[in-house]
C-alpha cells in the first residue's frame, strides 16, 4: 500500500505529543469514507519509549476546505471529553490542534475503537436482525443518559452557551434559518412554509437543560454483533438545548431508512418509553411534534448547506453532492408528512 | 436536482481522472469511485424527464399564480431559471393565502407542493 502522504505530518505532530517518544512512526493511514463535515482517517502509531516498544490505534478528525456543517471543533472535542468514562460510551479523546500550520487545517486526534461497525445499512441489511432490539434499547437508553446528565456538572457549560429554557427553539430556529438564507441556491416553498409555521406556533420552554448531540441517530454510533453499542461519535452540532431536541431528530422520517420504523429499529412509542425511563423526562407530544419539524427543516438545512458548498467552489468532493441529490427531495416529503400534508 | 447535473459531471469528470493516476490511496480511490457511480447513476435517472418535469411543473405553477407566461426557450437552464422564479412567486402567494386565511388557495398551493415532490421523487428516494 502506498504511504499516505499524511503520515509523517502526522507522526511529526506526535512526536511533540508523546513525551520520551523516539522513531515514531505513522503507518496504514487511510480515510475512512464518509465524513463530509470532518476528514476522518485512521492509522497505527508505533514508537520507542523507556525502551520499550509502543503501539497505539488513532483516529485524526481534520476539518475539510468547506463543511457540510459548520462548527466549532472545540466544542465537539469539549463534549467528548465531557462522557469519557461515564454512561454514555466514547472514544477517549488525546489532543486538539487548531494550529493549521501542522496539518494545513485545525484537527483532533482520538483513540480508535477497532472491529466495530457504525454502517446503518449494513446493521439493517439482515445480518445483524438478531441483535436490533438491543441497538435499539441500548440507542435510547444512551440518548436517555445523555439528556439526564448535567451540563454544568460536566463542566460544559464553560465552553457553550447556555440559552434560556424558553429560548432553545428561537435560538436553534433563527440559527438553521439562517443557513437557508445563506446557502440556497433555489427556492424552497416547503421548508419556508414549515419556518413559518414552526415561529407561529411555538413549544413550551425546555423541562431542563441538557447537552445536545444534534445527530443522535443510526449510524453515528459504533455496534457490535451482539448489539451493545461502544461509542457515539459525530458531536460536532453538540450544543445545550432541549433534551427533547435530541430525541426528535432521530424521528426524521428520512432516518427511518424506508422501514417505516424510528432509526429503522423499533416503533416510535416504544423508543420514546426507553428514552423516558433511561432520562427521567417526560416526551409531551405536542412539544415533541415541533421537535420533530424543526429537525426536519434542520437537516434540510444541512443538505442545502452541502449543495451551497459545492456551488460556491468551498468543497467540490462527491460527498457534497451525494446528501443533496439524495436528500433535498426525501426531506420535503418528509416535511409534508409531519405537517399531515402527504 | 440541486447542484445542478452539468457542473457535477464536469466535477465527476475530473474525479476519475484524479483517480486514474497512479499514488493515490487505495481506499480513498475507491471511496470516491464509488460515490462517483452512484452519483452517475442518479444523474443517468433523472435526465430524459428532466425537461418534461420542468415544463409541467412550470405549466402547473402558471395556472396557479396566474401567470400568462410560456416556456420559450426549453435548454434545461432556461426552465429551470423560470421554474426558480414561479417557485419564488409561489412562497409569496402561500404567505399572501395565510395572512387572509384563505383555506382553498392554501389548499391548492399545498397540492402543488405534494405534486413537485412526487415529480422530484427518485428510486433510492427515503421517503
């Protein structure tokens, strides 16, 4: 295999990093597809230390020229660090340069988890039906964990904002707004439609504080065979909010992959129980209807922000494209169908 | 579909000769190679009715906003410019029909939408 020209800027990185480290070496580097919000890649490194030799699998997170998303990779190195070792299972995360004369663009660098998969369709492709209802109850039990922790016990209220309990949907409302007016490239009657109605009638204030994934769903985490599941990854829209924010978006209807079930795995009132008993809150349904139009217009967002990518020459990588084509129609039925239009 | 098909081929075109070159690692080649064939696979399906969903979905919102307007010019990017603009009258007309709680015209407008999806809809399309 070709050595990826990556490597030895990477292991010259770590060799700062590693106190005592010498002959560090970078090896197997490769990208991992996928990713259109970081560069992902994984690579072994291997060194000398207090004469003996060391080895260690990593995970290198590169911010991309454009993203599909636009975030602070401080704050989603921040609420990694923020669950190490608690109940709701992450990579541990090692050092964050946002220095880009190391590697041309900031970055973090992060265990690996090995052997494990994230792929929703290979966990919903038949092999893996025997372990769906533990991904299942084990998905929304984390979710729930991750609702019930406290964000200032976590130290994270220190590096995010706090909105007020009655100000988390105006705020995340004006916030994916904006990007349709920063990035369309077209008309979109149905998603303004879906703006309008979501300003004219808004959800009772949050019942608590509480982090925020923002992409809590099949797919960002990492499974195993049996279905336990030993990592939840992509925190980069991580934030404060409603906790029950969190528990809509994985009822886009795009995330139920064509089952017709939430995240493909199970029926919706089913993962709303789990999620109740696991955080301890209550998923009111009318609030939780709005939650679940407004992530319907935030992944609209999202795949409108990675067409506008592409068009204005940020990021022309086939992964820009794919989420647009695939997505922009699917998501505008997918508006239609919450709203009881389609 | 949005980016629009021609500038994605020009950019796919110059996917594969990127990777046609010796160097470039492997699962990164094929990574983008196969992206590639997927997005090529879509821009195969939607061509031959990209012209005939534009003109009836344009027919369609000049019935709509009373429009007396007609499709001249039919090169993919002149319908689909005029298609932006109906579209644009459109979430105007919609606002208009809310703030009068006019039941029927919203009725008709949210019909048109529902049709533009179904026009839009592709075969790996998830909902």
């Amino acid at each position: 295999m070709t050595d990826h020209p990556l490597a030895p800027r990477v292991a010259a990185y770590l060799a700062t990093k590693i106190p005592g480290a010498s002959d560090l070496t970078v090896e197997a580097m490769e990208r991992i597809s996928g990713g259109a919000s970081r560069e992902t890649y994984r690579f072994r490194a291997r060194w000398r230390e207090a004469g003996e030799s060391r080895e260690r699998r990593m995970i290198l997170r590169r911010d991309p020229p454009a993203s599909l998303i636009e975030t602070e990779r401080r704050v989603e190195f921040a609420a990694y660090r923020a669950f190490h070792g608690s109940a709701v299972p992450v990579p541990e995360m090692l050092w964050l340069e946002e220095d880009p004369a190391h590697l041309d663009h900031p970055f973090f660098i992060a265990e690996e988890l090995a052997g494990l998969q994230a792929s929703p369709q290979m966990l919903l492709a038949g092999g893996y039906d025997a372990a769906l209802p533990k991904v299942a109850e084990r998905k929304w039990t984390i979710l729930g964990e991750i609702a019930k922790a406290d964000p200032k016990a976590l130290g994270l209220t220190e590096v995010i904002p706090a909105p007020p309990l009655d100000g988390c949907w105006r705020r995340e409302l004006d916030y994916w707004e904006a990007v349709f007016d920063r990035d369309q490239a077209e008309p979109l009657p149905i998603a303004r439609a879906a703006i309008r109605w979501l300003r004219a009638h808004p959800p009772p204030p949050a019942q608590k504080l509480s982090v925020v994934h923002g992409d809590y769903r099949t797919g960002n985490f990492l499974y195993d065979e049996a279905g336990e599941i030993h990592g939840v990854l992509d925190w980069e829209m991580a934030h404060l909010g409603d906790p029950l924010e969190d528990l809509a978006w994985g009822f886009n209807p795009i995330w139920e992959f064509g089952r017709g079930l939430a995240g493909g795995l199970l029926p919706r009132e089913r993962a709303i129980a789990i999620w109740e008993q696991a955080s301890g809150l209550k998923a009111d349904p009318q609030a939780l209807h709005w939650w679940i139009l407004f992530n319907c217009v935030k992944g609209q967002a999202i795949w409108v922000g990675s067409a506008g990518a592409f068009i204005k020459g940020g990021n022309k990588a086939p992964i820009m494209i794919y989420p647009a084509w695939w997505l922009l129609n699917a998501q505008d039925r997918a508006i239609l169908k919450v709203m009881g239009k389609l | 579909m949005t980016p629009e098909v021609p500038a994605v081929l020009a950019e796919l075109a110059a996917v594969v000769a990127r990777n046609a070159a010796p160097g470039v690692p492997e699962p990164e080649r094929a990574s983008e190679l196969g992206l590639t064939a997927m997005l090529l696979g879509l821009a195969a399906e939607v061509w031959d009715g990209a012209a005939a969903r534009l003109v009836e979905e344009n027919r369609a919102l000049r019935a709509l906003l009373s429009d007396t307007g007609a499709d001249e010019d039919l090169r993919l990017s002149k319908l689909k410019a005029g298609n932006d603009r109906l579209r644009a009258a459109l979430i105007e007309a919609q606002i208009a029909a809310e703030q009068a709680g006019d039941q029927a015209r919203q009725e008709a407008i949210w019909a048109e939408l529902r049709a533009s999806t179904e026009r839009r809809k592709i075969s790996v399309s998830l909902v």
